[in-house]
C-alpha cells in the first residue's frame, strides 16, 4: 500500500523565504510516501527550495507557463540537483512523455503529465508533453425559434495527442505497478469540458489508477469511473501569482492509498489574507466540501464529508 499526498496549481515567486511557503500544510504533506503538485511557473532554486523545505517528491512541468525550451531545460536542471522528480517536460517530446518513476515500499508509481492548455498565439514548446483539443460551435437546436441563442460549445481530444497518451499509460503500467496522470486543463468554474472527460477516461481505461486534473484555478467534480478516481481539478494550492491575489483562493488536498484497499480522502485549503495557504476546518471547511460533493453527484459520484474531510468510494 502506498500513500499519496496530491496537490493543484504551485506559482512561488516573492517571498523573504521560501522554504516557508507550505509551512501551514506541512501536516497534511509529512507521513506520505509521495507527495506531488503541479508547478506552475519558471523554475528557480527559490522556488525549488520552498517545494524541496515541503517534502515535495514530484511535480508536473506540462503547463501554459512552461518558457523557452532553454529556461525549461535549465528548470529541469534545478529540480535534479534538488532530487525532486518531473514529468511533463523536457529536451524533446519523447522526454516529455517519459514518465517519473518512483519506488516505496518495493512499489513503483509512475507518473505522466500533460497540458491541454498553452498560451495565445505561441507555438507549442516541443518539451511539454501535450493533450490538445479541437473547438467547435453548434447551433443551438432552438436558434430558429428564438434567434440569437448561444451555441453549443463541443470540444474533443486531438486524436494523435488521445493516442500517445493512452500509449504512455499502457507502457507505464506494464512497467510498473501504479500509474497517476496528471492533466493540466479546463476552464475556470464547476463546468467540465467534454474534451476532460474523454481525456481522464481514456487514461483510466488504458491502466492509469488516478487522474488528477488542474489548470482552471478553481475546484471541479471528482468522478468515480470504473472503480478508479478522476480529480478533474484540485484548484490552487501555494499560489503567488501577484494576478491571482484574492482570487480562486479554494483548492483541495488529495489523500490517496493505492494497492488493494485503495482510498481518497479530499481536504479543503484556502490562501488567507496573507496569501498564505492553510487547511481549513469547521463551517468553512464543511461549505467547500459539499460544494464538492454537490458537483461530483453530477458525475454520479458520492462523496461523504464528516468532520471537515470528504471521503470518496473507489476500487468498486
């Protein structure tokens, strides 16, 4: 059995000292085997340090803010002298989709990581490994009784990009005996994409244990699709992006046990007026999670909050 700690959206930029950063979380983060988050943003020895200070074991590097090919490769450079693992990002693509390997307990756990998100107008950085989608516009079936309805949005998974990915988690899993995808996605609010579906099961039906999303700033739905769970957004976490002040402050904490008995347990955190990231508890922790369970009962998902920590049922 192997614990898992899983975090969204990291940007750490700013501090006095950020070996600090996650000082408030570090006893929801301390007794894991693994702890991961996505990071967002340039990759510096500071903000290293902050993630190295937390126990951080490994981060996604497949994001819209992923930079030049020569700042991520010398990110990346930062992340290995520090021992911290990376998926997502590298010298080509093939190094993109290679997966992070981690061993506990005699188990290894692979991780994958991709982006469908990239920034306007920019080319696609050949290092991050990617998980685009195609845009379309259907009229609304009553545009000609009442004109000027909003159409219908359909987004769908670049086809290539659904292959290799289902591709990677296949060779993944038959490496190795656990396998989290992590998918950098969507769009802010409790609306899922179609494109986020098709992607998330695809990669539970190709081997993968556990699909934890991020990428809209805001927490979305958690669903249970054949036994298996789809975080499709974790939210924020430590999160100093100066734009994002006072905004999407929510997020979630993942718990998960992978292995016979698998478990998830969601707890809620909140960035106060400092900016800094906490746990939060009582009616405010309460109001979050039934926020969650409301928006998962729409994916036919239970969700038991008790105590200020939600509980998910999965592996039946």
């Amino acid at each position: 059995m192997i614990t898992l700690v899983l975090g969204g959206d990291v940007n750490i930029q700013g501090r006095t000292t950020p070996s600090t950063a996650f000082d408030r979380l570090d006893p929801l983060l301390e007794g894991a085997d693994v702890r991961f988050v996505n990071f967002e943003g340039p990759i510096h020895a500071a903000m290293v340090e902050a993630l190295k200070s937390a126990g951080i074991d490994v981060v996604s590097c497949a994001n819209d803010a992923a930079h030049p090919p020569a700042a991520v490769l010398a990110g990346l450079a930062v992340l290995d002298d520090a021992g911290i693992a990376h998926c997502g990002a590298g010298a080509n693509l093939d190094a993109a989709h290679a997966p992070a390997v981690l061993e506990r307990s005699g188990e290894k756990v692979a991780f994958l990581a991709y982006s469908s998100l990239r920034r306007p107008y920019s080319q696609p950085s050949p290092g991050v490994a990617q998980a685009f989608a195609t845009t379309a516009y259907q009229p609304d079936p009553r545009v000609a009784e009442v004109p000027g309805r909003p159409p219908v949005v359909r987004t769908a998974p670049v086809p290539e990009h659904l292959e290799r990915l289902v591709a990677d988690v296949r060779q993944a899993k038959a490496g190795n005996d656990h396998v989290v995808v992590s998918m950098h996605w969507g769009l802010p609010g409790p609306d899922l994409t179609e494109y986020q579906v098709t992607y998330g099961r695809a990669a539970i039906d190709a081997g993968a244990d556990l699909v934890a999303g991020h990428g809209p700033h805001t927490i979305q739905a958690v669903e249970v699709y054949r036994g298996r769970p789809i975080l499709y957004s974790l939210g924020n976490l430590v999160f100093d992006w100066p734009a994002m002040r006072g905004r999407h402050v929510d997020g979630l904490l993942a718990g998960c046990m992978l292995g016979a008995e698998p478990r998830l347990e969601l707890i809620p955190v909140r960035r106060n007026a400092d900016n800094e990231c906490e746990p939060l508890a009582g009616d405010e922790a309460a109001k979050v999670l039934r926020y969650v369970a409301e928006i998962s009962a729409l994916r036919a998902t239970t969700v038991t909050v008790q105590h200020g920590i939600a509980s998910v049922a999965v592996g039946v």
